[in-house]
C-alpha cells in the first residue's frame, strides 16, 4: 500500500477550488513546466550571445561578464525567502508575480544602450531565481501518490538542466541574424505566456497557519549569502583577485549569519525555525547538494568546453562545435533520464537513486580524464552523454526532490529555497575551487592536459565527499512508495 504524500502536507490545502475540485494534472504540469522553461531561458539562452552584447554595447568580456554574474546572484538571493513568501501570501500570486518581473527585466534588457541598463534588466530577471522549487512545492500539493509525483517531479526539474541544447543554439541563431535584442524579446514572449498560464490554470495554495514573514530575517540572511557569493565571484579570478576583498566579505557573511541565527531564535514568525536548521534533514541535504554541485558544475560548464576548444592542449573545435559535442548531448542525456530517475527515487528510494547518481557521475568524470589524451571527439562525446545521464538527469533531479519532501509541514517553502541557495553556491565553489587548481596544475607546456585533468581530479575528490554526505539524509518516509 502506498503511503501518501498527503501526511505530510496536512495543513498545506489549496485554497479557493469549490467543492474540493482540483485542476487536471496535463493542465497543471503544462503551465508550471512552462514557467520552468521561461525560467530556464533566462539562465541558458544568453550564453550564445555574449559576444553579440560586447560588440553591441562596446563594452569588455568582464563587464558582460559581470551583468551574468549579477543574474545569477540575483536568482540565488531571491530563492532564499520568496518560496516562504508563496506560503505565506500564495504560491500562484508569487510565482506570477515573479514571471511578470521576469518578463520586465527581459523587455530592459532587450532595449539596453548601456552595460548599466543590461545589468538593472538582469537584476530584474533574477527575481524568478526561486522558480522551479515554488513550482515543485505546487506540484506536491495537488499529486499526493508518491510515484506519480516523483516521475513529474523529474519531468520539470530535467528542464533545468537545459531544454535539450535548444536553448544555446536558439540563442546563438537569433543573436547572429537579429541581434541580442531578439534573444532578449524571445525570452519576454515565454515569460508572457508563462504568467498568463499559471495565473489561468494552476490553483491557489498556501499554508493557512503562516501569518507574516520575517522581513529582519531575510534581510540578514540575504546579507549573509550575498556576501559570500560576491566573495567567491572575487576569489575565481585567483591571481587578479581582491583577497582582501574576499576577506571582508566573508566576515561580513559570518557575522550577519551568527545575527540572522540570533534573531531566528527570538521571533514569533521565524524565516526558518533554529530547530528546522538543526534536523539532520536539512543540514546534509544543504551539504550533499553544495558539495555535488562543486564536484561536478565546473567540469561540465567550465573544464570540458574550454578542453574542447583549447588549440594546443585540447581538440582546438570551435564555441558552437564545442556546445554540439559536450553541452548539447549533455543536456538531451538529463532532460530524458529526469523521469525516470524521478520515478525510481520514489519507487526505491531517494537515497539509493541519489547515491546511484553520485557514483556515476564521478566513474564518468574519471572516464573523461583517462580519455583526455587520446584527444577523441567520440570519448568525449560518450563521457559528456554519461555525465548527463548521472548528474543532470539523477543526482540533480533527486537533490532538488529532497529539498521538496523532506520541508517541514509548517515551513514548506524553506527547505526548498535554501537548496535552490545551495546549488548556486556549489556553482560559484566549483569554478572558484576546480580552477585554481588547474592554474596551479598548469605546466609550462601549452601542449599538456594537466591542468584540466587535475582540476578533474579534485571534481571527484569532492563528488566523494557528497557521496560520504549523503548517507546522512535521513529516509523521506512519506515521499516513497510502499508496496
């Protein structure tokens, strides 16, 4: 017999759906998939047409460079307190609210004459950092039969991984033929559509005994990341970085960390309860998530692609040829395993599924290293297809799973924020962490892979490490099937 979700999500009822009616679930996944893919845009679709930017605004690779980070940071930032605002205020009348935002940042961006504009329209886009863990906590409140949720759990959670490659290579072709601009447009219709589907077509839900949020609590919390995100931003640079810069910052992040602990102990409405910080449930998901994410995000976003493209150390291909031999096939692997691998987390269990996941993505990460220098596209390929499959289509997916099941019953929406927290600074750790060591790898022979292969090498130490982590997850009881 099947354990349902609903015992966990008992004063988690949606609201305004007369007589108990609820929307069909081909209605609902289409509109929330919808908005994970306008969200997915904004994170991916840009990538191409970078270069576009710079030539257009007259302006450097860094200060491009910049107005993406300052995407990213804003996504992360907005991820931390907006899911518990959707608890408080309703889920669908933030997640709206946060589409239209997005569509708006699109539209200033898309009429940007200065690197400034672009920035302020990035910042603004980064509101809907928040969107796949608000659209997954939806999607739980209406599926309450363990497998089905974690099969459509995974069918929207393998759009962020990439949208199978298609959203580089769109980006790449409209900004070669019509400009950043079009990009920028494109990305502002989805967003429209978006807004209008799931303020149409998904129902209302909230937690009725969340009155008020803790603004004192967000403000220091956001101080506390924000700084230790801008600190590791500093510290990629390696050797041009501000260390004392970064000193500072981190600090800051610290103190404001001890004050936001201190005042979550004494508010009546706490942002996230000291004893929710404590569980076990919590914390090593956090861990297990930031220490995947650092393993693994350089290499396949940083390591590989520079590899592919590098003339004298590597296969010296061209941006787009590099995208159609590793990110695109890397992406088609995850958006067609997620699923599954939903499916078997709840079927299995969370834990073996993740555990399965962790294992092959380091194996795979140890294959591209061995075939590293034998210089073969198809090694390559088969590596990028394995990392795939076993990062963004399982580990990735049950990750972003547990933050959902293992939220507590009155705070649903911080489990899951804090994760999407998790993943960005894992972001920032990998390229911060796995390039310093191929600086410091890098022989004086242009021609050798050591660099790469031992930044590679310390990927899986870490990926290691969130395998030894992730035996601390506590078993989702409720989330899994029990025949």
């Amino acid at each position: 017999m099947n354990v349902s979700l609903t015992d966990r999500i008992t004063d988690d009822q949606p609201t305004g759906s007369a007589g108990g009616r609820s929307t069909r679930v081909a209605v609902l996944v289409t509109a929330l998939l919808t908005a994970c893919i306008a969200f997915q845009l904004n994170a991916s679709m840009l990538s191409p047409a970078l270069k576009s930017i710079e030539d257009s605004l007259g302006a450097s690779s860094a200060e491009i460079g910049l107005t993406q980070t300052a995407f990213f940071t804003s996504a992360a930032l907005f991820s931390l307190f907006l899911p518990r605002l959707g608890d408080v205020i309703g889920r669908r009348k933030v997640l709206a609210g946060m589409l239209v935002l997005m569509a708006v940042g699109c539209v200033v961006a898309a009429l940007a004459t200065s690197v400034p504009m672009l920035f302020v329209g990035r910042v603004i886009q980064g509101v809907s950092g928040p969107t796949v863990p608000l659209c997954l906590i939806m999607l739980r409140v209406e599926i309450t039969e363990p497998k089905r949720y974690g099969t459509l759990l995974g069918v929207i959670t393998a759009v962020n991984g990439g949208i199978a490659g298609v959203d580089s290579l769109a980006g790449g072709f409209l900004a070669d033929n019509h400009g950043f601009e079009a990009v920028f447009w494109s990305m502002a219709v989805v967003a429209v559509v978006a807004t209008v589907l799931v303020a149409t077509l998904t129902p209302e839900s909230k937690v009725p005994a969340a009155s008020r949020m803790d603004w004192p609590g967000v403000a220091l919390l956001v101080v506390s990341v924000g700084s230790l995100l801008i600190a590791l931003n500093e510290a990629g640079k390696l050797g041009a970085a501000n260390w004392l810069l970064v000193g500072a910052l981190v600090a800051v992040a610290a103190v404001a960390f001890a004050l936001f602990w201190r005042t979550e102990d004494r508010t009546s409405h706490p942002l996230v309860a000291t004893g929710h910080l404590r569980r076990r449930a919590t914390w090593a998901t956090l861990l297990t998530t930031v220490l995947t994410m650092t393993g693994v995000f350089a290499v396949m976003n940083g390591l590989i692609p520079s590899f592919a493209q590098d003339a004298e150390a590597g296969l010296g291909m061209t941006a787009e040829q590099s995208a159609w031999w590793t990110l695109t096939p890397y992406a088609l692997a995850g958006l067609a395993m997620g699923p599954i691998a939903g499916r078997l987390a709840a079927t299995f269990g969370y834990g073996r599924v993740l555990r399965l996941g962790l294992v092959g993505a380091a194996a795979s990460v140890v294959l591209m290293i061995l075939t590293i220098p034998a210089h073969s596209r198809v090694l390559l390929l088969a590596a990028s297809i394995l990392v795939g499959i076993t990062y963004a289509g399982v580990a990735n997916i049950v990750l972003n799973g547990l933050g959902i099941v293992h939220s507590p019953t009155d705070n649903p929406g911080f489990l899951p924020g804090l994760n999407a927290g998790a993943f960005n600074l894992g972001a920032g750790l990998s390229f911060a962490l796995l390039y310093a060591v191929k600086t410091a790898a890098m022989p004086a022979d242009a021609t050798s892979s050591t660099g790469y292969t031992s930044g590679m090498i310390a990927g899986v130490a870490i990926l290691g490490a969130a395998l030894a982590t992730s035996f601390l997850i506590p078993k989702p009881v409720s989330a899994e099937a029990q025949d």
